[in-house]
C-alpha cells in the first residue's frame, strides 16, 4: 500500500476520533474548526469563544460549545 495512502487514511481516522471526543484540547480544536493556532490563541485571550482553563495553564474545549459558536450569526439566503 502506497506510504501517502497509508498517511491519508491515519488522518481520516484522527478526524474521527476528534468528532467523537466531547473535551477537546488545544491542538484538536484546531484542526476540528481549521482554525489556526495563533487565531485561535487570539480568541481565547480576548474571550471571544468559549473555552476553560482548568489549571489555569492548559486550555481546552467543549465540543458541542465550539460547534454553537461557529454556527452563530446565522445568515438568510438571498432569494
């Protein structure tokens, strides 16, 4: 089996995992938004998405509140 194959599928399978998991951290609430990690540092330091820090250190995600804040502003198509 061909090593990029192989490759692609591993990432599949941790895209899953992430999709799965109801606290996300760091790391997997980037790549579960696309959104970068100096952005997203940004929005956590001026409080603009919802996250915790529990140990005042490490900062992580509730999926489900990550999902709500992406959706919100909901736009009407146009006609």
């Amino acid at each position: 089996m061909d090593n990029f194959l192989i490759l692609e599928r591993l990432d599949r399978l941790e895209r899953l995992m992430i999709a799965n998991k109801e606290v996300l951290t760091f790391d997997e609430a980037c790549d579960y938004t696309g959104i970068s990690r100096s952005y997203l540092y940004k929005l956590t330091a001026a409080g603009q998405i919802p996250h915790s820090k529990p140990n005042g250190k490490l900062i992580f995600f509730e999926r489900e509140k990550i999902v709500s804040w992406l959706l919100q502003n909901h736009r009407k198509p146009l006609p």
